[in-house]
C-alpha cells in the first residue's frame, strides 16, 4: 500500500492562527495546503506581492502548496452572463497561474457555483458557452503545464449548472485534453449514495481529490460514506495524494488538530 500525501485547504482556519496550524501540520506530517488566496487577504489588490510573501512563510516551514481554490471568490464573475466578453475573466485567470508559479503549484480548481450560475439557460447552449470557454483557456494552461480541475457541485449547495458527476465527466471528455480533469469532492455523495464504481471507471480524468462533511464541516466524526471511500481509496496505487477541506469561520484549534489526525488515522 502506498503511503498518501495529506493536504488540508486553508479555508479550514483563520490567518491569525497560521503559526499554530503549521506546527500541527508538521506533526502529523501533513504535506501541505490547498490555498484559497483570499484566506490571506480582504481583496485581490497586489494579489502576487501578498502571495509571494506569504509563499516565503510556507516555504520555509515545508509545507506544500498541492491546489489553488476559490480563484473567482468576490470577484462577481458570471461565464453566461459574460460569455461575449472574456476579458476581465481571462485577465484574472492569467494572474491565478502566475500565483501557480509563485507557490510552485500545478493544480487549479474551478468550483464556484455563483460563476456557473447558467439562470435555467437551456442545458445544450449552456454547455456550448462552457465548452467554449474552457477551449478559450486551455492554451493559457497547457503552456504553464498547470492542470484545470473542474469540481461537481451539488444542487443542495446551490449549483445551477454542474451539479450532475456524469456531466462533468461528459464535458472533459469533450475537452479531450490532459490538462483540463476533473476535482472529485465528496460533496457528490453527502445526500446520494456513494457510487465507487462510477468513480473507479473515471479515475483517468480525477487529478484531485478533497475529502468533505456535510456542510464542509470539521472532520471531527467522519461520515460512514467518508470512511468507506478513504479505505478503499488509501488501497488504489494510482492516487498519489488527498486533500481534506473545510470551512470554518471561527478557529476551533482543538478541534482541527483531531480533525487532521482522523484524516491521517483513516489513510493510514
């Protein structure tokens, strides 16, 4: 069985507690943090400076950066309201890759339901629009070597567009591209049935994987579905490494140290 690498996202404690986070993420040999930029600051302003200096930090504490998330947070970016004027979009996005290459980071992860809000847009032109934009931008990806994770969200959650596994799954096999894959939250089956199969058939187009409770929550008692999928996922060769996210507003330390150590404790 091979040893997996752990990564836990930043939007699981607040900026003031870092040092303390760092220190439980070395002692329990976690690899590192999937990094969501606004975790470090109110806004986009001199964006790389921040994380530049913030890559320092990390840099010199060992930790890893495995994926950059929330890339559209309070950016108010709509792809089918916007779909004739990229610009702004595409703009941005060239400034995630260069963040990429700042924290030597080869994965980005597209979730953001309020940028896929399609407002009932009939499915057929919605995925037209969508194809062409992911068309537009995988140039920009391929020449960096940075990988697109495209993240089903469930509708419970308030996705309007790709809230069904099986159309994400259809849409990066149109794309037909290495660098454009798909991140499996399982989020997919906090309120249906856990179909590993389905995910075993798909495993080519999964480049990441994030572990999470009902309502990101802290890992504190992992679901019965969770603890299934980490047993059966820590026996598959193939996958190299796991990200554990949650969302947590008020720093509970205790807390997400035993929420790390029962991550560690299910891949062991």
């Amino acid at each position: 069985m091979i040893k997996k690498s752990i990564f836990v996202s930043n939007l699981g404690w607040q900026k003031k507690d870092l040092s303390y986070v760092i220190k439980k993420l070395s002692e329990n040999k976690i690899s590192g943090i999937d990094f969501a930029p606004l975790q470090i600051t109110s806004n986009w302003n001199k964006i790389e400076n921040k994380v530049r200096k913030h890559s320092h930090y990390l840099k010199k504490n060992k930790i890893k950066v495995n994926a950059i998330q929330g890339i559209f947070f309070k950016k108010k970016f709509n792809l089918f309201k916007e779909n004739r004027n990229l610009y702004k979009i595409i703009a941005h996005i060239k400034i995630i890759l260069k963040l990429c290459k700042i924290l030597n980071c080869r994965k980005v992860i597209i979730g953001s339901s309020e940028f896929r809000n399609n407002f009932n847009l009939d499915k057929k032109k919605a995925d037209l629009i969508f194809i062409e934009f992911l068309k537009r931008i995988l140039p920009l990806f391929k020449k960096n070597q940075i990988y697109l994770c495209l993240e089903t969200i469930p509708k419970i959650y308030k996705e309007k567009y790709l809230y069904n596994f099986d159309h994400t799954v259809n849409l990066i096999k149109s794309i037909n591209s290495k660098w454009i894959k798909i991140n499996y939250d399982t989020s997919i089956f906090h309120y249906k049935k856990l179909n590993f199969l389905k995910f075993k058939k798909n495993i080519n187009l999964i480049k990441n994987i994030q572990i999470t409770e009902r309502q990101f929550a802290l890992f504190l008692i992992p679901s019965k579905k969770n603890t299934i999928f980490c047993k059966k996922i820590k026996r598959i060769k193939k996958i190299k490494s796991i990200s554990l996210e949650m969302i947590s507003k008020n720093s509970n330390l205790e807390d997400f140290d035993l929420s790390i150590k029962n991550i560690v404790q299910l891949l062991a």
